[in-house]
C-alpha cells in the first residue's frame, strides 16, 4: 500500500545549527530549552514557533531584562507570554 500523498510542495530548509553558548544569558537560555524538547520532535516544534512568531500567533509581551536576576520579575513575565502564546482551537 502507497503513502499518502500530502499537500504541497516539499522543502529542506537548511538553518545554520551552530549556536555559540556561552556568549550570553538569552542564547544559554535558548540552548537548555532546546536540549529539554523531545530529541525526535525539536525541529518541527521550532519550525512551528518560528511559523507563529511570523504569523503573529504568540502575541506581545514585555521584554524581561535577562541582567537582573529577580525571579519575580522573570515569572511575571514568563506567565504574561504563556498567556499570549495560548490558542483557541475548535
């Protein structure tokens, strides 16, 4: 039995992996959430943020200053951009 065809066109998008940890809170930040994805899901579910961020979908939230470490201040903002990133779905 044949796969089912999908819709579209197929695309290999190549996205420079290297990242230089290290160089500063924001990308070190980046990298352990990265590691922390499902080892067989973290290129789709990147791509599918990327695809949000475009698209609007994540919403505006302010820019918590990675400097100051105030856990309150970062939960804050932390729960302000989970909240913009919920979608309704039907």
């Amino acid at each position: 039995m044949a796969r089912p065809k999908k819709n579209g066109i197929r695309r290999h998008l190549h996205i420079d992996p290297y990242i230089w940890a290290g160089e500063s809170a924001r990308m070190d930040k980046l990298v352990v959430w990265y590691d922390a994805l499902p080892a067989r899901q973290r290129t789709r579910m990147v791509v599918d943020l990327l695809v949000a961020a475009i698209h609007g979908e994540l919403g505006v939230a302010a820019a918590a200053d990675m400097k100051d470490e105030d856990s309150a201040q970062n939960k804050s903002a932390l729960s302000e951009l989970l909240k913009n990133m919920a979608m309704d779905e039907e």
